[in-house]
C-alpha cells in the first residue's frame, strides 16, 4: 500500500523485511529451471517435435536444407 505520493506506507515495509527473509535462493533456482522446461515443451509442441531426437533430426534436416540452397 501506499500514500498520495506514492510512498510504501510503514506495513508494506514490515512485508517486505518479511518476504526477504522467507527467500529460498534453492527455490528460486527450481522455480527458474521449471520455466525454462515449460517453455521449451511448449516450443517443441509449437515446432512438432516430441523427443530430442526428433530435435536433432529436424536440425540435420535444415542444415541440409540450407546447404542445398
């Protein structure tokens, strides 16, 4: 919360202390590795590939591709 000026009003402080001391760099971590994951799945989806062999077929098949043109 805060005032008119846009100034944290004293309670958002003690919130903030309070949040301080329940970070968990080891979480943060795992919450970091967890997005990433998701979002490789999600471009693999986009891309059709299942397996990261599929992965790196359809790399040698572009490379192949690219080298014909």
């Amino acid at each position: 919360m805060s005032d008119d000026k846009g100034r944290a009003a004293h309670g958002d402080e003690d919130d903030l202390e309070e949040d301080d001391e329940d970070f968990d760099p080891k979480e943060y971590e795992t919450m970091l590795e967890l997005e990433r994951l998701e979002s490789i799945e999600e471009e693999m989806a986009d891309l059709g590939v299942n397996t990261l062999d599929d992965v790196r077929r359809r790399i040698r098949e572009l490379h192949a591709r690219l080298d014909q043109e």
